[in-house]
C-alpha cells in the first residue's frame, strides 16, 4: 500500500497489531565447540607491580609449559601472531622466541602439571634495574604470558595449541590497576583468535565493577581511554538469578554481536533487532548452548560452572 501527498510517494508498511516479532531476521552463527586446555588468572592484582612482581595461577587440562616475557617487543609480538598464520605455528615456547628475535628484556619459565592450580611468581632481577616502561603510548608491554602443551601428542589432539596473554603491570610511569589486556588463542591450523569478555545480565561471583571504590574505577578508566584500551561499560543490573531481561522467566542463552551482551532466552532474542541493554544494533548472534543440552541439563538437574574460556 502507497500513501500519496504532496505529490510524493511515500511507501507504508502495514502490520498487524498483534505481529511482534522481528520482520528484518538477525543471523545467527554457527558456532563449534573446541576445548580450550589453558587456563590463567592473575593472583593478587593489587599487590602486583613491576618492582615487587605478580603472581600467576595457571589451571591447564594437560601438562604445560609457562613461559614469562618481561618488557616484549610490541611490534614484534604482533608480528610473531602473523607469522603463527602465515608461516609456521607458534606451539613451542622456541618458536615465539624465534618469532621475537629475542626482543624482550628477560624470560622465565615454568613445568605446569594438568590440573595443577599452584602459584607461579614472576618477577624482573634486580640487576635489570627497570621501574617503569616509559610513558604511553609505549613500545613494549610490560608482560606477555605463553602457555603451551608440554607433550607433542596432546597438540595432536587439541583444535587450541598455545595460548598469549599480554598482561599490564603498573609501574612508576603508568599505575593502571594489574590486568589480562588480551588472550590470543593460537589454533593448530593456522589461526588466532582474540578471546573476549562477555557481559552477562545477572549477576555472578566474580567480583563486580562495583565492588571498586569510585575514584579507582574513574583513575582506571582515564588511564584505559588514555592508552586507547577502554570500552564501552555494561549497563549495571541488580538480577540475582540468570533470567532473561525482557521476559524474566527464560534462562539467559543467547550473546548478541558485537555489544557481547548476554541477556536473552531462547524465546525472546527472536523479537529484538537492537540489544535490549545498550540500544545497538544486532548484527549476529550465537547460543550459549543449544537446545538438546539445556533439556538434559533441566532432567538431570545438574548445575556446573565452567571456567572462563574453557568452551567457547
């Protein structure tokens, strides 16, 4: 139907008033499940500096290998992840450092037994006389992490062959609070991939933005936007139970791209074409889990919680 005035043409979509649900279809991705074997925590943030060290607390599903890089090249790390794709395949602690040209400061390793949660602490000598690692924008990081598969059988096995995270460490130049940057998952055939945050609509046990003193969360976010690391904050919400924001009864299963907002059921993310928390628009979206495992998890009745990143 055509709407007519003023000699234009203004096209008019009629719907009934009963239709809610989206016209304009989201897509939805396919996604596969691959195992991720590493696992890795800061221990103690706050205590973490770069005169005094951090501690580390790696949770790996196979024996592994920790490798610490203090004061790494930035570029040179950049490039050691497109030679992973374009060259040869970073699953040795050697093959980075060949990647590297050997452009960091200083190296430690670690023997990491499977399931083995003990503490690892990493430190500069003192004779390497470094407190800070100059102002921002800098050209290294302060710490890069490599966690690899210890037995050449087991990188037979996994999609996931190594794992780099590249950790911030304040010093006298730069006092944003300890953190993991970025986590790069390293595949066997010849990928990387970039493992992100989602933001989940309930709340959870890990510790909330909340939970820091105000002026802490202001300095760390100017410090974040000042190194051009910040991101858009998720909307706080009081739920207490992983239900669906909209409809409050369903559990939550869906994450929308690219806000990351984990906050529809099953039955609600058909209706929305913009995320229901932050406004913007969806541009994909995946399940969490798919049907067939949310009914065997109801019949069974067996709640498990799966580390960060293990499955994704």
């Amino acid at each position: 139907m055509s709407l007519y005035s003023f000699g234009l043409v203004v096209p008019v979509i009629l719907r009934n008033s009963e239709e809610t649900e989206s016209s304009t279809r989201v897509l939805k991705k396919r996604m596969r499940q691959v195992k991720n074997p590493f696992g890795l925590e800061i221990t103690r943030p706050a205590t973490a500096s770069v005169t005094q060290g951090v501690t580390l607390t790696p949770d790996c599903l196979e024996d592994c290998i920790l490798t610490c890089y203090w004061g790494c090249s930035v570029q040179k790390l950049h490039e050691a992840l497109q030679k992973h794709v374009y060259c040869f395949r970073i699953k040795t602690p050697q093959a980075l450092e060949d990647a590297l040209y050997s452009e960091y400061l200083y190296r430690q390793q670690y023997f990491i037994k499977k399931n083995d949660k003990e503490e690892k602490y990493c430190q500069l000598p003192e004779d390497a006389q470094v407190v800070d690692f100059g102002p921002v924008p800098r050209s290294r990081y302060p710490l890069v992490a490599l966690l690899t598969l210890a037995d050449e059988e087991d990188r037979e096995i996994y999609d996931i062959i190594s794992m780099v995270a590249v950790i911030h460490i304040p010093d006298e130049s730069y006092r944003l609070s300890c953190r993991i940057l970025y986590q790069y998952l390293l595949l066997a055939q010849g990928q990387y991939h970039d493992l992100k945050q989602l933001f989940m609509s309930a709340n959870n046990t890990a510790p909330s933005p909340s939970d820091t003193p105000p002026g802490e969360r202001s300095t760390d976010r100017s410090l974040l936007e000042k190194a051009g690391l910040a991101e858009d904050e998720p909307e706080l919400h009081e739920e207490t139970s992983k239900d669906c924001v909209v409809c409050q009864n369903g559990a939550v299963n869906w994450v929308l791209l690219p806000c990351r907002h984990t906050c529809l059921c099953d039955g609600c993310v058909k209706y929305f074409q913009q995320c229901p928390m932050c406004r913007q628009f969806v541009q994909e979206s995946f399940p969490l889990c798919s049907k067939k495992e949310q009914d065997e998890d109801e019949s069974t009745h067996i709640s498990q919680d799966v580390p960060p990143g293990r499955v994704f």
